[in-house]
C-alpha cells in the first residue's frame, strides 16, 4: 500500500517559475490520476496523457490540476513526472540510453496508464499524449518512435513542432543555433564536456554516479534541447522523420502560440543580456540571418512596432516557431489527419510573469495550457470571453481524445489541415474561427529566407 492522497516529490531542478520549487529528491517518477467526481462501474473513459514543458529542465505532472478538463471534458488526465536536463537527458560512451532518459520516462508513464486504465475508469484502447513545449516536443518526437505503436491512439502537439528550429542569436541573443534535439554522438560529448568540468577528467560515468543530485544541478541547463536520437528509441532525427513521413499515422493536434518568443526575449531582458535597441537590431539580423539581413528588416522595419524588443520577437516567432510549426503540419497531412491551430488570445494569463514596457507578452509561450488546466490550482482565466474559450478548448481537446476529432456541436468548424496548409483553427475570446495563420506569419516570406 502507498499513500497516494497527494502529488510525489519534483523531478531534481532549480527554483522555476512561482509555485515551481527547486527539488534534489530522486524518487521522483510519480503519476497523478484524474477523474470525473463521478465514474459509471465499467465505464471505459478516454485517457489522455500529458507531458508537461519547462524546457526539458523544469516542471512536475502535479503543477497542472486537471480537475476540470476531466469533468467538463468526461475523461481521465494522468499527468508525468520525468527526469529533466542532466537526469534526463546526459550522455557518455558506453552509458546505455544515453540522452533518451527522460523520453524513456514518458513512455513508460504511458503505458503505466494504458496497463492501469481500466482501474480507473479508462479505456485502455483509447490513449492520447498531448503535450506543450518540451513536453510537446517529445510528443512530436514519439510519433517517430518504433515505441508509440501500439502506445498512442493520437497525440496533441503545442508549441513543439519536429521543425522547430531556432538560428543562432534566437532563443536568447548569444544562444548558438539549435533545434528541440541532437544527434546520440553530440550528447555524449557534451557528456563528457560535462563530466570533465564536474571534477570527473576519468571514469567519468563511474564518477558521476558517485555524486549527489545537487552537485549535478547546475549542468541542468547544459541539457536543454539534447533528446537525442541516433538511438534505439528514436532512430532517426524527428525531424528528417517527419519529412521523410516515416512517423506513427494517427490523428494529431499540431499548433501554437502568437507571440510565442516574447517570452525569450522578455527573459533575457530580465537577465541582463545586452538590450536590444534600433542600434543593435541591425547587427542582431546580420549575426542570424547573414546575407539576408537587409530583406529581414525590409520587412520588419522598427517603424512599424512600438519597440526593437518587439519588432524582434515578431520576427523571431514568424520564423522560428510558427512559420516552422505550419510546415511540419503539411508534411502531417500528407499521410495522417491533423487539425492545426494557434493560440491568440491577446491577453493571456501572463504565466511568466514579465512585466516589460514595450513588449506585452500577448499569447506568449506558454500561456495556453490554463485555457486547460488550472496551474497550481489556480484558475487564471479571468474574463468570461476568456473562460468561454478555454470551455471550447476543453470540448475541442476531450472530443479528439474520444474519437480523434475534436469537432462536436455547437462549436465553430475546425477543419482538417491539408498539404497546401492554408487555413488554421485560432482561437481568440470571442472570436475563435479558421485563418490563414501561415499567411499572418509571412511564411511565404521565410520560406525564401536562409
């Protein structure tokens, strides 16, 4: 028997975000299952699984509180705890599973529920992973996985396309280009890297293990962005996967935000990087986009947006995420369904809690998962418009987990995502229709652009 009235301990990580505590515990990998108050003796509900983001280094399942998508929506929610940076995701010669723990993790959790469905009201044969940031990345990265047959029935992909890719200066202004993934061969160098200037120059494996979770904190952020693949779990780059069409064909959910870098930009405002101002804008767009500088800023011209730190993570969104994200749902389409989607709602729950003159976060990153989920317990949609909407998404998102179509009555159409990519669900309090996102972006434009 175990006590289960409350969430376990939090994977090892600094101080987050508020009501994100740093924790040093390594027994940690803990579900939280969430029904309706009420569950018919047989009753076969839809499970949905979710992966939570926080960067690869930061989170717990326990930080979402599913009560409501679970009664509105008549499933059950069962939310993860994997192991995060360098628990997660490190590498080194002759470490097996080297860079793939934290995927391994997920999976596992997965199929825990699938195994344990039917204890709790679920229908083992109706499983659907969503995800948001890193977590949505991993889900991305699952549907490439030899594992997710047999696993998955759909997945539910937000802000974490296979194609994100970030070029150089991007996520953060001396932030070298990077995608959500590296190759098996360049984590277990950076493991190495890691180890030697963790005072283990030999036997490095050995001697890592000898350390104490604390010790090992501060290479957490060394191992962002490293699910690696070159590996058993993922075989190939997600990706070169998903180009390739060589990926689990079950419905998908793919999308993201509007605004999704103001909250890079706005963060490393915080952290007292260099600012970006109408001096440095031009050098930032010759350092990224190189000898397509100028058009960039043709295009985005400061003129045009109330401040530099602004005009740059419009671009850097347009290019790096939504421009990205619209790309990968077209290759989804061409051998699966996917209904593609953004999130817009112009005053979100300011989740990261900046406050920046100049730069209002907007749909920032991550400030669509409490139209689902109350984080922390709090419910922060405060308008009704706001609260109608995230009652919509909970519709949308529980009417795909049951049939893999999240169209139900008396909600707007959200139409199936075609090669062309031309029109996307978006949702904004009241007024939630099917846009030309891609062409709200500029993708045409980006699509010429490096």
């Amino acid at each position: 028997m175990r006590e289960a009235t409350r969430p376990g301990d939090r994977c090892p990580q600094t101080e987050g975000g508020p009501g994100q505590p740093a924790s040093t515990d390594e027994d940690f990998l803990f579900a939280n299952v969430t029904t309706p108050r009420e569950v018919a003796p047989g009753a076969r509900l839809p499970v949905m699984v979710w992966w939570h983001g926080g960067g690869y280094t930061h989170g717990a399942g326990s930080d979402y509180n599913a009560d409501r998508l679970a009664a509105q929506g008549n499933v059950i929610v069962v939310t993860l705890n994997y192991r995060l940076g360098v628990f997660g995701y490190f590498g080194l010669p002759g470490l097996p599973g080297s860079g793939n723990f934290g995927l391994e993790d997920q999976i596992a959790g997965t199929q825990w529920a699938k195994d344990n469905a039917k204890a709790f009201g679920g229908d083992p044969d109706n499983v659907t992973v969503f995800g948001e940031s890193s977590g949505g990345m991993s889900a991305c990265a699952l549907l490439t996985s030899p594992q997710a047959r047999g696993l998955v029935d759909k997945v539910s992909i937000a802000s974490g396309s296979c194609l994100l890719d970030w070029p150089t200066g991007v996520l953060y202004p001396d932030a070298p280009q990077q995608t959500p993934y590296t190759s098996a061969r360049q984590d277990r160098e950076d493991g190495l890297a890691a180890a030697r200037s963790n005072g283990c120059p030999t036997g490095e494996l050995s001697c890592m293990r000898r350390k104490p979770a604390a010790d090992l904190l501060p290479l957490n952020e060394d191992f962002t962005n490293h699910l690696a693949y070159g590996t058993p779990l993922l075989p190939l780059n997600p990706a070169t996967a998903l180009r390739k069409g060589k990926f689990l064909h079950v419905p998908v959910i793919s999308g993201g935000n509007r605004d999704e870098a103001r909250a890079y930009v706005g963060g490393a405002m915080l952290a007292g990087v260099p600012p970006i101002t109408a001096k440095s804008y031009p050098a930032m767009l010759r350092t990224t986009f190189g000898a397509d500088a100028d058009r960039v800023a043709a295009r985005y011209p400061l003129s045009r947006y109330a401040s530099p730190p602004l005009a740059w993570s419009t671009l850097t969104t347009d290019a790096s995420w939504a421009c990205q994200t619209a790309t990968a749902d077209r290759y989804l389409a061409a051998h699966t369904t996917v209904y593609p989607y953004e999130f817009a709602d112009p005053d979100a729950p300011n989740v990261n809690g900046f406050d920046i003159p100049g730069l209002p976060m907007g749909a920032a990153h991550a400030g669509d998962p409490p139209s689902l989920f109350d984080l922390g317990g709090h419910y922060l949609l405060k308008t009704k418009a706001q609260q109608a909407m995230g009652a919509a998404m909970v519709k949308y998102w529980t009417a795909f987990a049951r049939t893999g179509d999240p169209n139900d009555a008396g909600a707007p159409q959200w139409a199936a995502g075609t090669v062309r990519g031309t029109s996307q669900m978006q949702f904004v309090p009241d007024r939630t229709r099917q846009v030309n996102v891609a062409a709200q972006h500029q993708c045409p434009f980006w699509a010429t652009v490096r």
